[in-house]
C-alpha cells in the first residue's frame, strides 16, 4: 500500500479516473489478456484492482473535505449533463467510494445522502424515494439494488408510468411502487408498461456492465463488490 503521505496526494478526481481505467480494462475488447476470459475472470481482475484502488481511498487519513463535498467538486468537473454513459461510470463510482471499511454495501443513511445529491433533477421520484427508504429499510444497500435505482429513475415516470410489475426489479423497488400506489389510492399496476427499450433510459444497461433486465425474474446483477 502507498504510504499516507503518497496516497493524500491523490484528490478525487484521480482516484475517479483510476476506477474508469479499471472498468475500461477489465471490458475491453481487445487484447489477448481479456479476449477469452469469461465473466468470472473479469470479476476477479476487478475486485483485485479495485481492492487495491479502495486501499489508496481509505489510506487518505487527512482529508479536508467529507466525501460528499469532494463528490460535489467531481461532479462539477465532469461532463455529466449531456453525457449519459459519463453519469452511469459516475453514478458506479459513488457507491464503491461511500463504502467504509471494505463493506460491500453503503448504509441507509449514506445513500440517502448520495441519492439527494447525485440524483436531484434526474429522479422525478427523488424525495419520495428517499423518504420511503429512511422509514422502511432497516439493511444496508446492496450494489445491485444501487444500480437498479438508477435504471428505475429513467425507465419510471412521477405517475409511475413505465414501472413494468412483472419486470426484475429489486424486491425494494417494487415495494416502494406498492408504497406509492397506497398513497395516492391506487392499486392499478398491471396497465402500466416497461419503457426500458427507450433509448435515453437503455442507456445505465449498456453503460453498467452485467446489468441486464430478465422479465419475470427478481435477478442478481454481476458484481464488483471487493
């Protein structure tokens, strides 16, 4: 591991541009090293190069700011009003940097914190999303359910439009759909239709590497928890 004094050297936009590297290697379609590796030898590289990268964050024994202020200056560094993939890496990014002491989730009230500030104005559901989290779940947040927010934030509308009951959602998400059709009286959600095929909301599949959508499946994405 670098010693303290090299690794506070390092802000967080380096670290940021060190985890895409390691996204980007990991799936890269070229080069003998990853031509025939099947995917649980691109987990392996991951988690190892990933490990050592959270090794270098947690190694920043002095920092000025928390790590939601240095998130606020990254994302103001970034392109990610008109770059949808560029957001999707980011969005990745902030769950693997708000874990604390190697845990492979994020607890309630730190996502609840990232959620409000990654995802104001992108997230028509926002408030209500936070809300339902804070009084509902008692378990940390899992990587999976953290990707799948953000799926869900652009396939859904506020009227809840575009939520596909039989699609392969988290257990939590459809539970805060049955929430929210509690509250507004409603128990219609099998009118509604998947508009995941959409090319704006298509995007965090392709962008988020082994996030799929499987019909009728509550599903387990692949993962880079080290």
């Amino acid at each position: 591991m670098d010693s303290p004094s090299l690794s506070n050297q390092f802000d967080i936009f380096q670290i940021y541009r060190r985890y895409c590297e390691i996204i980007s290697e990991v799936y890269a379609s070229e080069g003998d090293v990853y031509r025939h590796a099947n995917e649980s030898m691109k987990a392996k590289l991951a988690r190892e190069a990933l490990s050592h990268l959270l090794e270098l964050v947690e190694s920043r024994v002095y920092k000025r700011m928390s790590i939601f202020e240095e998130l606020s200056v990254l994302m103001s560094k970034l392109n990610l009003m008109v770059d949808s993939h560029e957001f999707s890496r980011f969005y990745s990014f902030v769950f693997f940097i708000c874990r604390e002491n190697s845990q492979r989730s994020i607890t309630v009230s730190r996502a609840i914190m990232a959620w409000k500030l990654v995802l104001s104005g992108r997230f028509r559901l926002l408030n209500q999303w936070c809300s339902f989290i804070e009084n509902n779940q008692r378990h940390n947040i899992s990587e999976d359910t953290w990707r799948q927010v953000l799926a869900f934030s652009r396939c859904v509308h506020e009227n809840l439009e575009g939520y596909d009951p039989e699609g392969a959602w988290p257990v939590l998400i459809d539970e805060f759909v049955e929430h929210m059709y509690r509250m507004s009286g409603s128990e219609d959600t099998h009118r509604l239709g998947c508009k995941c095929g959409d090319s704006e909301a298509q995007t965090v599949y392709e962008a988020l590497p082994g996030l799929k959508v499987y019909p009728g499946a509550k599903r387990k994405s692949f993962s880079f928890a080290v």
